[in-house]
C-alpha cells in the first residue's frame, strides 16, 4: 500500500510537513539561510530510526511482560564529505538501568530481532550505511 505525506513551503527555508495529520516544522539553519524554526530533514531520519527501533522494543518487551524501569535510545552518525551528503555509519545505543539488568537475555533478544528483522527505518538505511547497534546498563544516577 503506498504511502504518503504533505509538506508545503511555508517562507525562506521553512517547510511544514502532515504525516498522519500531525504537522512537523522542518528549516535550515541560519547559515544556509534558514531560521532555525524546526529541525533539519537529515537528522529526522535519527529520529525515525530511534522511534522505529524504540516501537519494537518495547512492543516485544510487554509481550515479554517487562516494563523497563529506564529506556533510551542513542543515535550517533557519521556523513559522507561529499554531496550527497548522506550517513555512511549509524551507530545505536540502546540504554536501559542498571536494575534492568535482570532481563537482559530478553532485552537483547528484541532488540537483535528489532535491529535484524522488523524495524523498516534500520533496513532501509543498512541499505546504504553501516549500522551497528550496542546496549548498555546505566547507574541509577545515570538513568
């Protein structure tokens, strides 16, 4: 089933974008003649991967029955240096507390089977990038 979205030129370098009737403000930054109102389309593809593989974590996790008691996700890269500039190595790291530790043989099940079989934004990258993922365990200070 295809899919679509919206995104109109509002003025300068500013677009706002309909996905599923939420509006999403992307622009530039100053330098290239943005104003800074929205964060810019590349690192929105970070944020996809993030979402997407964060989706699937926690949707196999409550089967597992588990609720972490801290989840987040980490997403480094680096870019190509020349046009088009598009990321060559993602890097993710998905964060859990330490008292999470416990359920870690479950917690590295779903996230391999998020990373290697069910979240579309990670094969759609591995399409062109390098994408290594880690889990850590953080101090409760930390978490």
């Amino acid at each position: 089933m295809p899919q679509s979205i919206s995104c109109a030129w509002t003025d300068e370098m500013t677009f706002t974008a309909v996905v599923d009737g939420h509006s999403l403000v992307l622009d530039a930054d100053e330098a290239a003649g943005g104003r800074d109102k929205g964060p810019r389309p590349k690192k929105l593809i970070l944020a996809a991967l993030a979402g997407c593989t964060g989706m699937d974590v926690i949707y196999m996790l409550k089967k597992m029955k588990i609720r972490p008691a801290f989840f987040n996700i980490l997403v480094d890269a680096d870019l190509a240096e020349t046009d088009p500039k598009f990321y060559i190595d993602v890097r993710v790291r998905f964060q859990f507390a330490e008292a999470d530790r416990q359920y870690a043989s479950n917690i590295e099940k779903a996230v391999k089977l998020s990373q290697e079989k069910y979240c579309g934004v990670a094969a759609q990258l591995k399409a062109g990038a390098k994408v290594s993922y880690e889990i850590e365990y953080l101090a409760d200070s930390q978490a």
